[in-house]
C-alpha cells in the first residue's frame, strides 16, 4: 500500500514554528518541484495560513514550484484519513502530543502511513504503545516518536558507540553515559505548551509514576532491567574529571534508549545502564552555578503548576504557541554531545555535534531526514513496525542520512 501513495511525506502542522523551518529544510535541500525525486505537501487546518507558506517557499524558489495544500482536523479522524491515505509518511510537529497526536496515529495505521514526531511526551508515548502497537504490527507500520533534539542524538548516539564496540570488541559496553559537553539554543511556545501539558497532568498518580519509571516504554511484558543511574543534583564526575549537573532531558531521553534497546533484542544486553547529564565548566564556580540552574528550573516548574502562576508567565515571559527563538539565535545555535561506554575496564568515546540550533533548525533537520528515510530508504531499513524509536526502526540508514545532511557523528578518544 505504502508503495501506491501519491505523495512520499506530508508535514502535518506546517504553520506551526517548527513546522515552517521543517518546510524551509526541505524546499532548501530538496526542492519544491512535482517532478524532483521527492514529492510532498503540507498540511494543517488553516488553509490561508499555509496558502501563505506555499506562497513563500515559491518565491524563493525563484517562483516556480508545485506545492500541494492538504486540509484536516485534529480531532476529525476522517479528515486525517483523507490526508495519510495518500502518502507514504506523515511528519507532524504538532503538540502538545497529549492533546493532537493519537487520532493522527490511528488515521495512519488505518491507511497504512508510516509516521514521525518530535514528542518530549513520555505519557503519549505509553499510550500509543499500549493503545495502537499491536494494530501497527499487524499493519506494517513504522510509528516513531521522538525525531527530534529528543531523542535522536541520545538514541542514534548510543547505537552508534555500541556498533563500534560490538564490532570491535565482539559485546556492547556494559554503560553508556552521556554528557551534554555544549548547548545553546532558544525555546518556542509549542515546547512550553507540552510542558505544560505534562505539569498539569502530574497531579494523576498513574502519570506521575510514568515520569519517575525507568522502563516506562518498554515493551508490554518485557521485565524491568537492573536499577539505572539518575543524577539528581550537581557531583564531580571522576571519569571525565569535571562538574555535572542534571540534564533537563534525561529522564525522557534514557526511557527512549532503554526502549531501543529492548526493541532490538537486548543489542546492548538486558543488564545494561544509561544516563545522561551536562557538564560544567571547570571554575571555582562550577557547582554553585549547576546548583543554581537545577533549582531554577524546579522553581520554575513549581510555577508553572499552580493556574494562577502558570496564568502569569504566559501573560508576562513565557513564549506563546506559533512564537520561538529568532533566526539570529537559532543561526547561532549547536550542540555537541560526548557519549563514554564502558567496556571491560575500558572506555570507548562518541560524539554527536551539529551547528545548528537543537530545538529547532537541528530538530527541523532531524525530523526531516528521518521521514525522508522512512520514504526513501525502505530496503535499508529493519524490518520491524509497532510504536518505535528512531534507533529500531531506521538504525544505520539514518545516521547515513544525517552524516550526509552536515550532522557529525564520530568515534573519540576519551581521557
């Protein structure tokens, strides 16, 4: 079925923020001609808004080019079957996942439409697992969370050093740990809107005990492994021989390798460990500073819990949905990530680095690569289907694709 569609990817959401710079990525790197190698359209339910956004990629396509304008509802699962009936993926930034994202999974598996997000939502994840796995199996679908800055540097990252380990040395390092050695980048409305999203809901003891689970997405009736690291404040780390503090992304990240993992027939071993955090600079200041970030940040999910205060930092400071980091922020934006396994007493290093802003640019690029591997690169690709990660259901293919797109993924030594 897959094969027959008209078009090899639409962009749900293509009015979003996210969702204009994934449209810019690909009228940029792939073209916007009917007749290239690559045939799309975007979506969404606003038709002046991506009337708009047709217009202007035209336009700087030297005004030539054919873009087609699919029209749904998020919540009208028969017009989301209109729209996936005819292509072979659907990419969608649009969130919080929670409130938009399981109709659009059903529609998929419903016409048999690979699909890709950029969910930081673990509780949306566990519901499409427990909800739509087995229905996506039978249809041979590949549904795959998380394409984006979360999770595809972590879960790419750590399959990458694993192959280099396995291969050789014959087994997999026993521990990953990755440390966010840069960052910088900005945060859009939409990001804040999934926050949100998730604090609210915290209140439910079924979500709350999801948040703080390790294996929250393994498989249905796969059994929890060994007890995994969580860096809860700010320590010395003796192996890389600097402060870490942590990582804001950690808990979601880690539950998405885990995932990998038990996806790909315990690659990695069933005993094996994960964490993440982010370095600090060596100053005498160090702790205090990673003290500082970690308490601002649990005060600031305080706020955003209680109605009233949460009223007031969207009226005052926080971004609102569609708004995000400027063009002059998101082109000064990068990241560079070290991963360090352990391996018989050994260490083996990776690196993940890419000169782009991660929550945005570098999401819209990831995102991009990786829809375009699920409709490109099908004879490359394991022939598994269900609720997915990026690493089980692309593995290789998308690192290829994403070295080739300027993204570095790299062996390295570690001190």
């Amino acid at each position: 079925m897959i094969e027959q569609k008209k078009y090899d990817l639409v962009v749900w959401g293509a009015t979003g923020f996210t969702g204009q710079l994934v449209c810019k990525y690909l009228a940029s790197n792939y073209n916007i001609n009917y007749y290239s190698d690559l045939r799309w359209a975007i979506a969404g339910r606003n038709h002046h808004k991506l009337e708009n956004i047709r217009a202007d990629l035209i336009k700087k396509n030297n005004g030539k080019g054919n873009l087609p304008v699919l029209i749904g509802d998020s919540h009208k699962v028969e017009s989301l079957v209109r729209i996936t009936a005819q292509t072979k993926v659907v990419l969608t930034t649009v969130g919080p996942y929670l409130h938009y994202g399981e109709t659009l999974v059903s529609a998929c598996i419903t016409t048999g439409t690979h699909y890709c997000d950029i969910t930081g939502e673990i509780p949306f994840i566990w519901n499409t697992i427990h909800k739509l796995h087995d229905s996506a199996l039978k249809a041979k679908v590949k549904i795959v969370h998380s394409c984006g800055f979360d999770s595809i540097p972590s879960d790419l990252g750590c399959l990458f050093l694993q192959n280099h380990a396995i291969q050789s040395n014959g087994k997999p390092c026993t521990q990953v740990k990755l440390f966010v050695e840069k960052l910088k980048g900005g945060i859009s409305g939409g990001t804040v809107a999934s926050m949100i999203a998730i604090i609210k809901r915290v209140k439910d003891k079924k979500i709350k005990k999801l948040l703080f689970n390790p294996f929250a997405l393994y498989p249905e009736g796969t059994s929890p492994g060994p007890k995994q690291p969580w860096q809860k404040k700010t320590q010395w780390d003796k192996d890389m021989n600097c402060w870490t503090s942590p990582f804001i992304m950690a808990q979601f990240n880690s539950c998405i390798v885990r995932r990998s993992n038990a996806l790909l027939n315990f690659k990695y071993n069933r005993d094996f460990l994960y964490e993440e955090v982010i370095t600090l600079p060596n100053n005498k200041l160090a702790y205090f500073k990673g003290e500082l970030k970690r308490i601002s940040f649990k005060l600031l999910a305080g706020l955003l819990y209680f109605p009233f205060t949460r009223s007031m930092l969207q009226i005052t400071l926080l971004p609102k949905p569609g708004q995000g980091p400027s063009k002059d922020t998101r082109e000064k934006g990068f990241f560079r990530l070290k991963l360090v396994g352990k391996l018989d007493g050994e260490k083996i290093g990776a690196q993940v680095f890419c000169e782009k802003d991660p929550g945005y640019s570098g999401t819209a690029q990831m995102i991009s690569e990786a829809a375009l591997c699920l409709a490109k690169d099908d004879l490359k690709l394991p022939k598994i289907y269900g609720v997915l990660t990026p690493a089980s259901s692309m593995g290789t293919a998308l690192i290829d694709r994403l070295q080739n797109s300027g993204m570095n993924f790299s062996i390295v030594s570690v001190s």
